[in-house]
C-alpha cells in the first residue's frame, strides 16, 4: 500500500475572499492612528512594531480577534499595516482590517512566527507590547529572531489612545445613548420577584437590537448587562445570579454595550419599592461625591489630587474605610476581558494630569458590610469627555433617590 505524503502550505491567502466590511472609523481616522505611532517609531529608531493585544490589534486595525488558544498580530512597518490571523477565521480578517493580512495554517506549530518574519526580513529593533507578551511567547520570540532588540512599544501606544479623536468620541458619545436605553429597560424589567437575570436579560436584549439598528454593518458582540440586588451589589463585577429581587432591595444597574471593541459603561444603585432612611443618607451621599467628582474633571487636574479630594468627603462621614476602588478610568478601546488604559485612572498613585480629548469615567462606590445599617454597595457612573473649557457629559441617565427607587 502507498502511504499519502500529505503537505499544505504555510501560510494562505483570505484577501480576496469577499469585499473589505464598511469599517468602523473613517480611512483618515485609521491613518491618523498609524502616522502617530509610526512617528513614534521614528524617534524610538524602532523598525517595526508587532502588537499582539486585543486592544492595540484593535486600535491600528479595527479589526477585534477572537483568540480560542492561537496567537494573533498586527505588524507596522514604516509602510505597511498588516495583520496576522489563523486560518480557522477564514477571510474575516481580511475583510476587517484597515490594511493588509496574512493568515497562517495550524500544519505546524511555528507557523505564526513564519508570518512574523515574512513581514520583518531586516528589522533590528522590534516593539513589542511589554505588558502582554507572556514569558513562552518572549522566549519564542527570543528563539526565532535571535538578532533582533525587542523594544517595548506598549507604554507609548497607551499614552497615545489617551487623547481620543472626535471620531471616538461621536462613537463613545453613541454608545452611551444605548447605554441609557439599556439602563430604561433595567427599570422597566425591575420588579419585586423578578430574578437577576431576566432583568439583565432584558436589558441586554434591548442594546443589542439598538446597535444593530445603528450600526447595520457592524459586528454584534459582547455588550452585556450585570444586574446585581442585595447582597450580590457588594463588588462591582458580580456576576448575574438567579436570585429573585425582594421588596427593600439595594439594586446595582450596569449596562456595558459594546461595538468595535469600544465599550462603555452605565451603572446606577436602585431600590424595589422602598429604602430605609439610612440607605437614602449613604445613597444620596455618594451621589453628592459623584456630582463633585464630575466638577473635578477638567483640564489641568491631577488624576491623584482627584482621588485625594473625593477621600477627604469620605472620610469627614466616616465612610473612607467603605470605598472599594478607584474614582474612574480612561474609555475606549477596552472591555472587560481586555485592555486598560492603565495611565489613566483616578487613583492616588496615578500622576496623569487630564487634557482636552481624554474619555473619564467618574464612579465612586461604597459597600458598607452586611448586618450594618444601610448594608450594600453604591455606585453611580457618568461618562465625561475633557474639553478645553471643562468638561461635558455623555451620559443622560438620571440618578439618586428622588428617581430610581423602582416601584
């Protein structure tokens, strides 16, 4: 019997497979991003840069990967943009990114980096994203381009998706009116004996549909809604549950839509059908910290002095002890599995002084403890863009007692 020698190539080639997706952003959008950080590249005598993060990939080519164990990249050189795919995408891809593609097969297990060095013959000095190459993926890198200098490029890409363009912000801006949709539709699904999940459910549902209708030629991905009540408000990432909302509940809206690998955020406290006195004093307390903390960002203000004022309310109510993370972060191309724009956060240890284009959140939570009066966590999120002369608020979603006590 004959045995098969069976071979396939390297690499294959989706480009033709089907018309480039109407994008996201606009060609002089998506080349204003590359000429920025190729200029970069210039003054860091950086030949090429390999992004390999969902965000960064993202960013310079609007095209978001799905990663199911395979590596995935995006190469810039001083004239070309080129992305790097596994061939179980098949030409989606290439249809999505704003440059070219090479898609690799799964024949062998270099594969990858056999793309990499079809788009790097010559290159010396290598960005690479320090802050997601792992240590196996740096050893290979290491093993299969023996002469090259890696160079960290993450760092500067961050500083530059800091400052967004107005395309970004009309597309932030947008987002956050689904946002609001997502939250009416919590409200509206908000009923004593109604679980978290139908609630949730219902909102996300409901965001869904309103993306599409807006962007018809978008992809339809993770926008999502946690709905939290009682003792599920406690954290401000807990997880949906069954649990069926009682009469007097503490209730945590947060509405996440998401589209192009932009998400944004709503998050608002609510109560079914009543709230004690000394859950409305908390209550109204943090939106008085909230309201001060959106006055606090405008231009010129240190994000650690943000966070420094808005402790010392706290602490005069004795409340410090009860906060639970920062007061905001940077948006944009980020989402809950991917992406930080860590440079940008309303900490006491962040030293970034805000400027006209940046996207901040403000969004101070307490959780006083269960079997203490008032016991819950409260938290209320606005979505504001730094302008010249202040600030301006995207986020249209009313809050405090006198409006989201749900009966």
């Amino acid at each position: 019997m004959t045995s098969l020698v069976l071979e396939r190539e390297r690499l294959q080639d989706y480009t033709k497979n089907g018309p480039k997706v109407t994008p996201t952003f606009s060609a002089a959008e998506m080349q204003r991003r590359l000429d920025a950080i190729r200029a970069h590249m210039a003054d860091a005598k950086i030949d090429a840069a390999l992004f390999t993060s969902y965000h960064c990939i993202n960013y310079y080519s609007d095209f978001l990967f799905c990663y199911f164990g395979r590596r995935y990249g995006f190469v810039v050189t001083p004239d070309a943009a080129t992305s790097i795919s596994a061939g179980i995408d098949g030409g989606q891809p290439a249809r999505r990114t704003f440059g070219g593609n090479v898609t690799y097969t799964d024949w062998q297990k270099d594969n990858y980096f056999h793309a990499v060095r079809t788009l790097t013959g010559g290159v010396k000095r290598l960005g690479i994203e320090f802050d997601h190459i792992n240590i196996d993926t740096l050893n290979l890198l290491k093993s299969e381009f023996p002469g090259m200098e890696f160079v960290d490029i993450a760092a500067p890409s961050m500083r530059l998706r800091m400052i967004k363009s107005a395309e970004e912000i009309a597309h932030i801006t947008e987002m956050t009116r689904i946002a609001d949709i997502g939250g009416a539709a919590c409200v509206e699904a908000t009923k004593v004996g109604t679980p978290e999940h139908e609630v949730a459910l219902h909102s996300t549902a409901t965001m869904v549909r309103e993306i599409a209708r807006t962007w018809p030629h978008g992809e339809l991905l993770d926008t999502w809604t946690w709905f939290q009540s009682g003792l599920n408000t406690d954290g401000a990432h807990n997880p949906v549950t069954s649990r069926k909302i009682e009469k007097g509940d503490i209730l945590s809206l947060n509405c996440f839509p998401m589209v192009a690998g932009y998400y944004v955020a709503l998050e608002r406290t609510l109560f079914a059908e009543s709230a004690t006195d000394e859950h409305i004093r908390l209550w109204q307390f943090n939106c008085d910290v909230h309201d001060r903390g959106k006055e606090l960002l405008v231009p010129g203000n240190k994000c650690s002095d943000i966070a420094k004022e808005l402790n010392a309310m706290y602490a005069e109510k004795n409340l410090l002890q009860y906060r639970s993370f920062g007061y905001g972060h940077s948006f944009g191309v980020l989402c809950h599995y991917y992406g930080r724009e860590a440079g940008l956060e309303l900490r006491e240890d962040c030293e970034t002084v805000l400027e006209p284009g940046m996207v901040v959140s403000m969004e101070p939570m307490i959780t006083i403890p269960e079997g203490m009066a008032g016991a819950g966590g409260y938290r209320e999120h606005d979505i504001l863009v730094v302008t010249e002369d202040g600030n301006r608020n995207v986020t249209g979603f009313p809050y405090g007692p006198e409006h989201l006590i749900v009966k």
